[in-house]
C-alpha cells in the first residue's frame, strides 16, 4: 500500500505543513494553488456532507474513494485538518489520524514553544517524528 | 438498512432526477420559558441552533415555526422577524417547533452542481495518472456512492454507511436509465425525467437492495 | 505511561515566561538571562526549602550535592540524571542526555541558538536550592547538540 | 504554649520574635533567643563531626532542650536551610511534654516553608505574613498568669 | 554515606513548580507595570498564550468532541480540564437563567497556595491567568467567552469564583477566494 502524500492545514485554511511522500502525477498548478483548491475542496466537502446528511452527525466527512486514490480527512475539536492521500486500498484510518495529531502534531508543534501555531511549521524534528511515524505504519510502503 | 435518496446529474452538473425514499424527519415542538437556552443565529436563510441542546434539539437543528405559525426564511408567516420574536420577553412562553434543516428543490440542485464540480476536482488533484473522480464518500451519518458512465452521467446513491449492494443498485439504475429514459421518445436528453415508469422501477430497486442486498 | 498534565502546564508557563521577558524592549541578551536565572534562583530557593523540610539532616557537602543533582533533579524533570561527575574540588558535572524542556524543541543543531533562554531558569533552579543549603556557586549549561544538556557546578568557596 | 518564639535566619539575625503579650522584659528574651543561638551552632557542629555514630536522632532538625534556666526552658529546631527557629517555655509549665514540643516546631518550620513560597515575600527579609503569625501566636500564652512572675 | 532515598510526591511536587513559577512570573510584571490594571491585563494576555496551547494537549488527552451546549463546557472545564491540570475539581455554580454564564467555585486554587497580597496590591487579579485561559482554550473550540473573578479568597472574600459567560459561537473563516 503507498501513502501519496500529506497535508495540515489550521482551522483558517493556511497551509500548516505538507509532504510527499509518492506522487506520479502534478495537478499542473502552483503549490499555493494546488494547497488552495485542496483545502477549499474539503471545505466545500465538509458543508456539502452537513447539508445532506439524513441524520444528526458529529465527526462529518470521513473520506473518500476514487478509482485510484483515497482522501482520509481529521479535524481535531479545534479545527486543524489533516489531509491524507493514499492508495485506495487504505481502509479506515480514522484512529491513525487522530494519533498523528495527538502523538506528532501535539507532542511536537504545540508542546514546541519556538513552533508558533498558525504559522508554517518549520520545526525539523517535528518533520523526523513524523517520518517515523508514517514510516512506521503497517499500510506504509516506500514504492516510487 | 436503508437507502436516503437517489440523485442523477447530467454531464454538465444538472439535477435530471432525484428520489427521496427515507422521508425520515426530525421535529420537535416544545414550550419554552424565558430566557431561552438556545443559541440562535440566521445563516443563509434560515434561522439555526448554533449552540446549545436540550431534549433532542440540536446544533444545526432549525426554527420550523413559532407559536404555531410556520417560519419562512428569517420571517413567520405573519411576517414578524424570527430571531426578534424569540428574543422578545413579551412572547414567552413561547413554542418552538425544531427540525433538521430539510433541502429544498433549490438546494438540491445546488447540491448536485456542487458534487459535480467536486468530482471534476478530485480528478484534478489524483497523485496518480488516469483516477475517476469521487466514487465513494463516506460519513459518520451516510456513505455516498458515485458512479460516471461513459457519456458522463452521474449516478449517485446516498444510503447508510452499512447498506450493501450498492454497486448491483448503480447498475440497475443505468439500465433502467437506459431503458426508461433514453429508449423514451418523448424523453429529451439532459432534461429532467419525469414519468411513472421510471419511478416505479427505481423504487422496486431501491426495495429490492435494503432487503437483499441486491438490486437484480 | 502517559506523561502527567500538570508537567504541561508547567512547561507552558516556562515558556510563556521565557517569551515575555524576551518580549520585553531590551537590548542586551545577558540581561535577559540573567532575569530568568534570577528566577529560577527564587524558585530553586523555595524548592529547596519544602523538599528538605522532611529530610533529615544533611551530614556534609557531599550529602547536599548528591541531594540536589540526584533527588531533587529527578523529583523536577521525572528522570535521573545520565551521568554525574565531580573533581573533588568543587567542579560537578551533570550530564542529561535528553532534558525535558529542550526535546521538544529540537535534535540537533536546529535552534541551538534559542537553547540559553529555556536553560537559564533551570540553572538558576540548581544554583537557588544550593544557595538556601548554604553551597554559594556558579552554574552554567552547555550545549552541543539538543536535547543533551551538561550542567555545570563550581562551588564558591569564600 | 510558649512565652517567646523566635526565627533566626541562616546569617543569625532574627527574622521574627514574637513574645507573650504583658511580657514585661521583652529585650531580655531577645537575648536568651540570642544566647540559644550559640548553643544550636555548638550543638549542630558537634552532630557533624560525630560520624561513628549515625542515630537517627542525630539526623533530625529538633535539638531538643538547648539549655537550663531557672525560670524558662529553651528549646531548639534548625532546618537544613540553618534556620533556626527558638520556642522559650516557662519552666512552671510541666505538663508540656516533647513531643508536644516537637510538633509546635514542625508546625512552625511548615509555615515558615510557606512564607519563603510566597512570592511576595523577599528571602532574607522579615517575616511579615499574617498566615505565619497567626501560627506563632497560636502556641503562645495568651496571658501571663499572674502566679509566675516573670524574672531572668 | 548511607544510602538515602528520598522519595517525593511527583505530582505534588511538579504542582509546586507551577505554582512557584506562577509566582515569579507575576512578581516580575509587578517589576516592569506600575498599575495592577495593567497587570491584569498582562496575565490575562499569557493566560490566553497558554490556553490556545493547553487545549491542544487537553483534546488529545481526552479525545472529547466539541461541546455541544455550555453545560457540558462547565463540566468538562470543571471535572476534566481543571481536575487534570491543577488537580481541582471546582464546584459548578450560578448559572443565569439563560443558561450561558456561570460560575466556577474554587475552594482550594494552587496557585495562590502560598501567596499572601500586600496591601498596596488590592487591584491585582492575581489568578488572572485562568481567565486568560479559559477564554483561549474555548476560543479554539470556537466558543468566545469572557472570563473574569468576581470575587477572590485572596481579597479576603470566602470563596475564589471564576465567572464565564458566554459571547457568540464563532464561524471558521474562509481562506480568500474560497467558496
């Protein structure tokens, strides 16, 4: 299985932190662009599933499939969104994304006292945690 | 288990059919004193609950009527401002009717144009060559299932997340599609459908799924 | 085990600290410093004399430093410290491979540069307790490459 | 309960001396708190220097009686801070036992450690805190009873 | 030498090191601010730095939802939050009939375990940090209160009350361009 890529945003739609770790194909935009159009994307995703949806939710917009990739979307209570693309042969990871915020993003921007929030995030351990914790994934597969 | 409802849109994103089968709607009317305990808050016409629950009233949740006379938009149907109507002291105690936000025909036009350019982009941000669009959804409440063919009609099912046959029943829908719509003279393409026959058929498979698992 | 919250909000307390007095107009970064090791000095002063207050009697010198860099640095930071050496002539060396309030921020080189503000307060911790035990010294914290962390202790004898 | 208490910082200056109220010779009780001081530096460095014997007792910040008197008994406490905390009993007073004693310093020594806590308080200065005093004036005579006169 | 162990109270101990940081934090704005106002305003500030923070480690600690009325947020704050960080579990009181302002009764506040006000500070808010908190913490779950000590056992009241009331719910903000 490949993780393709990943992408954080904070609750206003900056782009906190991305990385690719599998990509065969551009989008043929810039990055901001392409960061945009994702996070609107989702955006647009999150109201379209409220307005449709015949019941009473809370966690909202899981993910979504397409033939050749998934999206695995988590917003934590105070509205980061994490972003992550894969092979669609990802099942439900709904409790890997939670930990990548509670173990990685927590641990290693927040608890980080020269990380501002909100701002790109630039710290390099937080980028080798990270790797360890991806890298460390049973679905996680160097394949390039 | 259960299939909600039945949407399909044209290739340029128009609504050409669309099937409620779950008409499950959530209402509460309850008597309330002074002050209410509520959070109510206007948003694109309609007056919603932003905070607050109380005896299955919910965030999100919207003002059906006051008193008894139904809300249209921010206004009761005597006009009267809703938001102002429920702050007023002079008015309690006051009955409040609350529901889901049901989506009109409007909205759900909106809704099928929205998917449509969802799907478009979603092909455009693929990481891998030669990637369909959105063809699964998934939710905590509803899973959605998409299915393009060739000519770029979109099918689309939303049902609950654990309902199975979904697949059997996109296929069945193209071909009663193909056979009830597209083999119609009188039908013109990329117009709304709007005949019995095919009503019937897309509802005996809706049936036939949520028993069987199998649309066939 | 999962870490006790109120190490948390100690250590965002730190930094606010930290963050406000270097928010502060001035100039020289000594003074900066040496604001911070002048609380933890207060602090360590304190500490010191709650965390005695049910010992029993310190015997000699040697007692209060084994006191110091052993019980109360792993009652503070919830570890041992990695390694502690002394020259028998007032030098102690204590060595932490992995100090708490840098391995969150960094493994390595990246802002080694900010590393003096968030070590000032604990040597003024160390030099305060010893201070109220009656040890007058110098202490200072050397970095190489985070989180591993050498302190030092000259003891002042007069 | 006790006629003086006083608290000698490390440096052997009084941080707080509280006497009995209608006590009439107050100096003087400034000066056996002094006097006593000797006797603790004496005490304390002879528990130093004995390292064969390693009792407990040695150990502990009570120092027990520190000397006699004809009128009073002195008793002596000292923190591993060397603060030195004296509490001066009148020798009339026979039902005090030492363990009694012992607590009244423990009392005294945690509500000291509160003082240097507070972040108010500047270490080295005198003690003001009320919390502190409240404490002391607890274990103090509230009178003098008029049978004992006080005499040094 | 004989082997000594001392073993401490960890919890307690680090509880002290909060509170004893706390101290020299507020004894040095006391330094650089003349006012007590201004003070005040200072700790509310930091408290507001810490929050935003704090309710990061608090959401994944307890893997809780968003709260869904401001009931639930007095109970969360009083037996989660403050349970967890401070090790108090403040009593839940005064709520005004609308059910958006109440109160948090702290019979027992660690931060002022050792403190006694001088007289000339009777305006200082010494605990003004919770406020600053609190109001960080729920702004990141997109609730805006205000948060402020009515009364204070420091001042002399018998209770320390902790007042929130509620503003507005607020909305995600759309990145430029979008939607």
């Amino acid at each position: 299985m490949t993780i393709h890529l990943l992408h954080i945003y904070d609750r206003n739609g900056n782009s906190l932190f991305a990385k690719e770790w599998s990509r065969k194909k551009s989008s043929n935009l810039t990055k901001v662009e392409e960061q945009k159009l994702l996070f609107g994307m989702i955006h647009s995703i999150k109201s379209f599933v409220t307005k449709m949806s015949p019941k009473d939710g809370k966690e909202g917009f899981i993910s979504y499939t397409t033939s050749r990739y998934k999206i695995h979307f988590y917003e934590s209570p105070t509205g980061l969104k994490f972003i992550l693309l894969t092979d669609i042969f990802v099942g439900n990871i709904r409790e890997t994304m939670k930990k990548l915020y509670s173990s990685v993003y927590v641990e290693f921007v927040v608890r980080n006292p020269l990380c501002p929030l909100n701002e790109p995030i630039r710290s390099s351990l937080f980028e080798t945690k990270l790797e360890t914790f991806m890298t460390g994934l049973s679905f996680f597969e160097d394949s390039n | 288990m259960t299939v909600f409802s039945i949407y399909i849109i044209n290739k340029a994103g128009g609504l050409i059919y669309q099937y409620d089968h779950q008409k499950s709607s959530v209402e509460m009317e309850k008597t309330f004193s002074y002050p209410l305990d509520l959070k109510l808050e206007a948003y694109s016409d309609q007056v919603s609950v932003v905070f607050g629950q109380r005896d299955g009233i919910q965030v999100g949740h919207v003002v059906l009527a006051v008193n008894g006379k139904q809300t249209n938009g921010r206004k009761l149907e005597d006009g009267n401002d809703v938001i102002e109507t429920i702050a007023n002291e002079k008015n309690y105690p006051i009955s409040i009717k609350f529901g889901r936000p049901k989506l009109t025909s409007n909205q759900k036009i909106m809704m099928a144009s929205m998917f449509h350019s969802l799907y478009a982009i979603s092909v455009q941000l693929s990481p891998v060559h030669g990637s369909s669009g959105i063809q699964k959804l998934e939710t905590d409440t509803f899973t959605l299932h998409c299915n393009q063919t060739a000519t770029g009609v979109k099918f689309v099912v939303i049902a609950e997340p654990r309902q199975v046959g979904i697949d059997s029943l996109l296929h069945r829908l193209y071909l009663i599609y193909s056979d009830f719509a597209l083999k119609n003279p009188f039908y013109s393409l990329e117009m709304p459908i709007r005949t019995e026959q095919f009503d019937s058929h897309v509802l005996s498979a809706i049936e036939s799924t949520e028993k069987t698992g199998s649309a066939a | 085990m999962q870490e006790d919250a109120t190490n948390v909000l100690f250590e965002l307390l730190h930094d606010e600290l930290i963050s406000y007095v270097y928010s502060n107009d001035i100039d020289m970064k000594s003074k900066q410093i040496s604001i911070l090791e002048s609380h933890g000095f207060r602090i360590g002063q304190s500490l010191a004399e709650q965390l005695t207050k049910d010992s029993s009697r310190f015997k000699d010198e040697l007692e209060i430093m084994k006191f110091v860099c052993r019980d109360f640095w792993s009652a503070m930071y919830q570890k041992q410290v990695d390694n502690l050496r002394t020259n028998h002539q007032g030098v102690y060396v204590l060595q932490d491979n992995c100090f708490k309030l840098l391995k969150r921020i960094s493994s390595g080189k990246q802002y080694l540069e900010f590393a003096p503000r968030f070590l000032a307060i604990p040597c003024g911790f160390v030099r305060g307790a010893l201070a109220n035990l009656g040890i007058n010294s110098i202490v200072t914290a050397e970095v190489i490459s985070m989180p591993a962390v050498k302190f030092q202790i000259m003891i002042q004898r007069v | 309960m006790a006629v003086c208490i006083g608290v000698i910082a490390k440096e052997n200056y009084p941080l707080y001396i509280r006497c009995a109220p209608n006590v009439e010779n107050e100096v003087n009780f400034h000066f056996t708190v002094h006097t006593s001081l000797d006797v603790i530096e004496e005490k304390v460095a002879s528990l130093g220097k004995s390292t064969s014997i390693s009792t407990t007792d040695l150990r502990e910040f009570y120092l027990g009686q520190l000397y006699p008197s004809e009128d009073y008994r002195i008793y002596g406490y000292v923190t591993n801070t060397k603060v030195k905390f004296v509490i001066v009993v009148e020798a009339a007073n026979t039902q005090l036992r030492d363990n009694e004693v012992r607590s009244m310093f423990r009392r005294l020594h945690n509500a000291y450690t509160d003082v240097i806590c507070n972040p108010f308080h500047v270490p080295g200065d005198k003690i003001k805190s009320k919390s502190f005093d409240s404490v002391a004036s607890s274990m103090i005579v509230p009178e003098r009873k008029k049978e004992n006169p006080l005499v040094i | 030498m004989s082997k000594q162990t001392r073993a401490f109270d960890n919890k307690k101990l680090v509880g002290e090191l909060f509170t004893l940081t706390y101290g020299a934090l507020v004894s040095q704005l006391i330094k650089d601010y003349e006012k007590d106002e201004e003070v005040n305003k200072q700790l509310d500030k930091m408290g507001y730095n810490i929050g935003i923070r704090l309710v990061e480690d608090f959401m994944a600690r307890s893997n809780m939802g968003k709260c869904q009325d401001f009931r639930e947020t007095a109970d969360v704050l009083a037996k989660m939050a403050f349970k967890m960080y401070l090790n108090i579990t403040p009593t839940i009181a005064n709520w005004s009939p609308a059910n958006d302002e109440f109160s948090l009764m702290l019979d027992n506040n660690p931060l002022v375990e050792f403190v006694e006000l001088p007289e000339d500070r009777s305006k200082l808010n010494y605990s003004n940090v919770l406020c600053g908190a609190v109001r960080g913490a729920l702004e990141m779950l997109q609730l805006e209160v205000e948060a402020w000590f009515p009364r204070d056992s420091l001042k002399g009241d018998n209770v320390t009350e902790l007042r929130i009331k509620f503003i507005r719910k607020l909305t995600d903000a759309l990145p430029a361009g979008e939607d």
